[in-house]
C-alpha cells in the first residue's frame, strides 16, 4: 500500500469526506508530509474504489459545484488495520534493534571468555602466545 493510500484510507476512516477535506486530512494526518495534488488524489480514489477498499458515499452541489463524498468499506477497513498492524510491527522491530545497539555501544570491550589477560609477551614465531 503506498503512503497516499494509507492516508487516504486514514482520512476516511472516522466519517465520508469529499476531495478537498480529504486533502486537508491527509497532509494533517501525515504531519504535513503527504501533500497530494487533486490530480493524484482522484488517481488514488480511483485505484482505492477499483480495489473495493472505498465506495461513493454521495454527491451533493454546494456553491454550484458537485462534491462527491467518499466512504470506506469493510475491505477498506480491514486493509488499514492490517497496513496500520503491519506498520507498528515493523516499528517495533526497528526499536527493539535501536535499543539494542545502544546497549552493545554502552558495554565495554568484550574480554576473552576464559577471563584471561591479552598477552604482553612475544611468542615463539614473535607473535603474542
């Protein structure tokens, strides 16, 4: 699922919005990150309505203009829980090797495992013994 699908589906998963609050929610939602042009907003809607992930709720005429209000499916619901789960899973394992590498940094140098000193005396073949 691309990020303006998920925001879109985002978007629209409280009540039906038409266009322009789409658009207004996305970039809200996404922090300011996701600024879709009207172009690819309707390509997304359309892609999103081929796959049954959302439906035409209505239309109504406001100031002489038609809006057309979309709305998810249950499809478009079970396919954001299951990106938003997918996220959160993928999240988690990022912090959990995050915090990791922290504490492998935060140790000290590894000693041999037998708690023996580094040698500090030359060997036979003038290596370390």
């Amino acid at each position: 699922m691309t990020r303006a699908a998920f925001f879109v589906l985002t978007a629209l998963a409280d009540q039906p919005r038409h266009g322009y609050g789409i658009l207004r929610e996305t970039e809200e939602l996404s922090g300011g990150e996701v600024h879709l042009r009207v172009g690819t907003l309707y390509g997304v809607l359309d892609r999103l309505t081929a796959d049954g992930l959302i439906v035409l709720d209505r239309e109504e005429v406001q100031q002489g203009r038609l809006r057309r209000y979309y709305r998810l499916t249950d499809d478009g619901v079970a396919a954001l829980d299951a990106e938003a789960e997918r996220m959160a899973a993928g999240a988690g394992a990022a912090r959990r090797r995050i915090a990791e590498g922290r504490r492998a940094a935060a140790r000290p140098a590894a000693q041999d495992p037998a708690g023996l000193e580094p040698p500090t005396a030359p060997g036979l073949a003038g290596g370390f013994a």
